[in-house]
C-alpha cells in the first residue's frame, strides 16, 4: 500500500502547484490519485487536505483583479 505520508505530500504539492484562479476540488485530487493507482476517497483526501490546514478549493480561489 501507499503511506497516508506520500500521500498528504501528493495532496500538499499539487495544491501549492495549481491554478489559483481555478483551484482544484477534492474530487479532482481524488481522481488524479486514482489515475496513479492509488485507489482513495474524496473524503480521505478531504479529511488530509484539513490535517495539513489547506483551505477547501473555494476558500483558496483567488481573483485576478482587472
């Protein structure tokens, strides 16, 4: 199996190296995790994303002010 560690180091990098103006939801992480054979839930990826204090996706939307 996968370590919840490399894991919670997926989810902390993809979410530093996103959009800001289109952040990424649970879901998306879920799948691409999914997409790498690790097989886990949206509520697991939830529950890490709280764990490491990273705001859900539409908190950390930011607007690019015109």
């Amino acid at each position: 199996g996968v370590s919840s560690i490399s894991i919670k180091k997926f989810i902390k990098d993809t979410i530093k190296n996103e959009d800001k103006s289109k952040p990424l939801s649970d879901e998306k992480i879920k799948v691409m995790l999914n997409n790498q054979g690790i097989n886990i839930a949206r509520r697991t990826v939830s529950k890490y994303r709280e764990e490491l204090e990273i705001l859900p996706s539409s908190k950390r939307k930011t607007l690019i002010s015109k």
